[in-house]
C-alpha cells in the first residue's frame, strides 16, 4: 500500500510510535521545560504541518496520523470479535 513512496513514512508518525511502544507520547516529567517544549514543537506541527527532508504534510494530516485513534479490523479475525483502536497507517495516497 505504499508503493509510490519514496521516503520512510515512518519519519511523520514519531509521536504516534512512540506511543505504541511506551503508552505516553513522550517521556518527560510533567511541568518541565522539556515536555513544554516537546507539546509546542506538536501543536505547531498539527498547525502549520511538518516537513521532513523534501516532503511536507499538512497539520491536519500531521494530527491525523499521529494523535488520531480509529476502530481498525485485524486481518485473520473472526466476525464477533470486536475491534481494536490503533493510529492509522500512512499510505502514499494520503501523500497525494
């Protein structure tokens, strides 16, 4: 799904990933300057979007991808099993 790219989407989803594998998006001590920092560096991100090398995405795709949480279906599941929340993935369509 995403063929086309040629960069490594994973550069736009840090805060997203972090996430998943700590379960907060960041790791410094509440009220410090550097969680201050970290949350201002985020908010001007969703706002005015994020450029990484020579590819930018918009703030909203920027929210989308990294604090968004959406029901997904997890392949191989058997109906009546419910769902699970999860970030969605960045496909090259969504670049376009």
């Amino acid at each position: 799904m995403d063929k086309g790219l040629d960069f490594k989407p994973e550069l736009f989803t840090i805060a997203a990933d972090t996430y998943n594998k700590t379960g907060s998006y960041t790791q410094y001590p509440y009220g410090s300057k550097k969680y201050r920092t970290f949350w201002e560096e985020e908010f001007n991100r969703c706002i005015n979007g994020y450029t990484v090398e020579k590819y930018h995405i918009t703030g909203d795709n920027y929210f989308y991808l990294n604090y968004y949480r959406m029901d997904i279906i997890v392949e191989g599941s058997e109906g009546g099993q419910g769902r699970s929340e999860s970030f969605p993935k960045f496909l090259s369509k969504q670049y376009e």
